[in-house]
C-alpha cells in the first residue's frame, strides 16, 4: 500500500510532494529534463548539457576526482553566479519545495551547499529522479489493480471527452496526453515524452484514488494516444473493466467533429500563425487524411481529398464551413464508425450500459 512519510529536513514521502503538487527544482541537465520529469518541476540546471558531457567524457577517461575538478572550473565565476541567482529567485518564489537530481547525489548535494552557502536553507529529494520515477511506477500499478474502473466508450465524435470533465473523478487521456486520438487529432502544441505522459497520468491517479473511494472513469483509447504509449500495466486492465457505451445521431457527431477539427482548429492556427493561419490549418487537414491514406485505400481517399479541397476553398472565399460536414460524413461512416464497431464487437460481453450524453451522465452519478 501507499503511505506517506517523513524524515528530517530533507523529503522521502513522495505521496505528499505530488498529491500536494509541491514546487520541484530538477537541478539535471536539459537533455535529461527533456526526456521526462514531474508535473510540478522546473529545470534549472548545475550542468547544461555540454559540460555535462565533457565531464563525462573526463570521468570515463581519467575517473572521479578529475570529473569533478572540471565541473568545478566549468561552473566558476559569473556562470556559478548566474546560476546560484536562478536557484535563489526559484527557492525565495517556492518556499515549501525541494530540489533533486538524478540520484540525489553529488549535483543536488552540491547546489543545496551553495545555496546554504548565501543562507538559503533548501531541502533536497532523497533518492532524486530515479525514486520519484520508481514511486509513480509502483503507484500506477497499485491503483490500477485495485481500484474500480469503467471505461466510457462510443464513436469518433461522439463526445467522450466532454462526458469525462462533467464527471468529478475522471481521467482525460487525450487532455494529459495533448492529443485527440485519432489521424486528426495532433494540436499545436507538442505533445509531451513517453516518461512526461506517464508521469502526469500517475499523477492524476494518485489524486484520484486519494479524493475518493468511488468507482474511477477513463476514455476508451488505443494502445497510444498520438506518439503517447498507454502503460502496458493499464492497458492491460482496460480490455478487462466494464464499459459504457455513449450513443449520439450521426448528425451530431459530425456537427461535433466540425467544432473540434475546423472550427477550433482554424482559430487554434490563427492565433499561433496569424495571416499564415488558414494555409497551416489547410495542411494539417491535408496532412491528417495523408497520414491515413493507405487503410482508406485509394478510391476512398481521393473521394474525402477531393471534398476537402472543396470546403476548404469555400471556406476560404467565403468564410463558410458548412461543405465540411460532407467529407466528415463519409470518413466516420466509411473508415471511422467500422473500425470502432468491430472493436466493440470484441468487448461485447464487458458492456454494462448503453445510452446518451444525459442517460450515461446519470448512471455514472449513480455509482
């Protein structure tokens, strides 16, 4: 089971740092941060990534005590200054945090020492990144094992998403994962690493099963969301949970995907491409039925291309989005709404309620 501790000044309870989003300094270099950290962490390094390396290089070649006297020339004089100037601003704004390494070694060792050293008292992670890495790892596992599930399912825009925010103990995988889910589902920002995603969905799961013993909801997605790999771990346990099944007139779901895929999607682009913006949108869409081309086959996709070629150039003479529901119509009917009627088909046996937004709203409220 999960427990909470502490020892001393320094922290080793990781449940309260991340149900309680406690400020974290990753004091690690930026290619490491990259890679993947913590929700709350901000990445202030003690080595940038090139003299991380050459210190590498050093320690590999000539060992330890050479390693360490050229970290020592290289964060010197008004760099080491520059530096301890960021850690100080960071500890003054976030009092109650602490600051990790990999480890918790020697680079977190050392920045707490010079921050001591200007009379800044700040508290470190014990075990560092690789603890707090292994704590959410075990976290997952624990909950998704043995909490209560139910998956809510249905169509491509049917409107799966906006049924998990109206419930109060949810898990948005798409949000978290800043994607959709499908071919048309990339946003402008980036998605995050492999290590950021599972990271902030452990996260959300600590919350989760710490606010409340009720039954927990999660979207029916596919073994990744974007370039985003769902845990094997919860994966796994997802084609075991019931599931619920939101049910919604095509008509519907295409005005939906409208809103999601060109209404916002154009103003999205507008505003991160300005005058740029309808021909960055134009190739996204363009893109996004490339990216799918060869399931659709090659009749198929010119048909969609062509309707799309239509509407966009409508829409760009005249501002009208209307023309769009046609190539929507056929792709949920024609590619689409088959591929999620066989994958339902598989999971027949595991579906324990069928309805609209309004009817599975209420029957999630009740259990």
């Amino acid at each position: 089971m999960l427990s909470e501790r502490k020892t001393g000044n320094d922290a080793d309870d990781f449940l309260r740092l991340f149900l309680n989003d406690v400020p974290l300094l990753d004091v690690r270099a930026p290619v490491e941060f990259s890679r993947g950290s913590f929700p709350s962490a901000v990445n202030l390094p003690l080595l940038n990534d090139e003299e991380r390396q050459a210190i590498g290089t050093i320690y590999k070649k000539e060992g330890a005590e050479a390693a360490i006297s050229l970290g020592h020339q290289l964060v010197s004089g008004e760099v080491k200054a520059e530096r301890l100037r960021q850690w100080q601003a960071f500890a003054r704004q976030n009092p109650a945090g602490y600051l990790f390494c990999f480890r918790g070694g020697m680079r977190s060792h050392i920045v707490q020492e010079w921050l001591r050293d200007a009379n800044i008292h700040y508290p470190l992670v014990k075990g560092g990144y690789k603890a707090l890495r292994r704590f959410l790892i075990d976290a997952l596992d624990d909950i998704v094992s043995r909490r209560n599930f139910v998956i809510i399912s249905g169509r491509t825009g049917i409107g799966k998403t906006l049924l998990i925010h109206q419930l109060p103990h949810a898990v948005d995988l798409e949000g978290i994962a800043r994607h959709r889910g499908s071919s048309f589902g990339r946003r402008i920002t980036p998605q995050p690493s492999q290590i950021d995603f599972e990271n902030a969905l452990a996260v959300r799961l600590l919350k989760l099963a710490h606010s409340t013993e009720k039954t927990l909801f999660i979207e029916d997605e596919s073994r990744v969301v974007g370039r985003c790999a769902l845990p094997l771990n919860l994966l796994a346990k997802m084609k075991e949970w019931p599931t619920v099944v939101l049910e919604e007139s095509l008509e519907n779901r295409i005005s939906a995907v409208l809103k999601d895929y060109v209404t916002d999607m154009l103003a999205e682009h507008q505003a991160a491409y300005g005058d740029q913006g309808f021909a960055r949108f134009s190739d996204f869409l363009r893109d996004s039925l490339f990216r799918i081309r060869k399931r659709l086959g090659s009749e198929r996709y010119k048909d969609i291309l062509a309707a799309m070629e239509n509407a966009l150039g409508v829409q760009q003479a005249t501002a009208d989005e209307s023309l769009h529901r046609q190539w929507i119509g056929d792709l949920l009917t024609r590619y689409y709404d088959p591929m999620y009627d066989y994958h339902l088909s598989l999971n027949e046996n595991r579906i324990v309620f069928r309805g609209n937004r309004a009817e599975v709203l209420a029957w999630c409220q009740r259990i």
